[in-house]
C-alpha cells in the first residue's frame, strides 16, 4: 500500500514527470492489493484504521520525498482509500491544475 500511495504522490507532485512506468506500478499495486483483500478478507478492516493508514501515509511520504527530492507533502492522505487510492483507473490531479 506504501508502494502504492507513494506512486500516487509522484504522479501529483510530479506532472511533468509522469511515466508509463509508474502507471503501471500503480495498476500492479492495485490488482495485488485486491487481491490479498480477497484472500484474506480479515484484512478489510485495516483500510478504515486510522492508525494503520497514518503508518502506511508516513512510509509513503517518507519514500516519495527519498525518491524526488520534494519535502512539501500532505501531512495526511488527502484521498478516500476506497473510493479512490483502489479505484482502477483513479490517478490524482497535479495541485496547480484547475478543476
């Protein structure tokens, strides 16, 4: 989910920058997180703590930061972990862009 969350940051923070590559990691990170959902239902729960999502937000922070050099991040996950972080097809607008 971190790996997730952290490509997600990417592709918003860094328009100019975006990749089949990444989009790809996303799509991968989504099919493989349905998928453990699926197998382990038990794990559903999870995505509603908010302890567990903060952890998982820090790592993603942390990572993306490492990767591009950027520091000014959300301090929270600004996006619904359902309705769109495993949403197929979902992919956060660029902060400057005009909704």
């Amino acid at each position: 989910m971190a790996l997730l969350l952290a490509h997600l940051l990417k592709w918003q923070y860094q328009p100019s920058r975006q990749t089949v590559s990444w989009q790809r990691t996303i799509i991968e990170q989504r099919k493989g997180i349905k998928k453990r959902l699926s197998k382990s239902p038990g794990l559903q729960p999870m995505l509603a703590d908010a302890d567990w999502q903060a952890e998982i937000w820090a790592d993603a922070v942390a990572q993306s930061a490492t990767e591009t050099g950027l520091a000014d991040f959300p301090e929270v996950c600004l996006w619904s972990w359902l309705d769109e972080v495993l949403m197929d097809g979902w992919l956060p607008a660029s902060p400057t862009a005009k909704a």
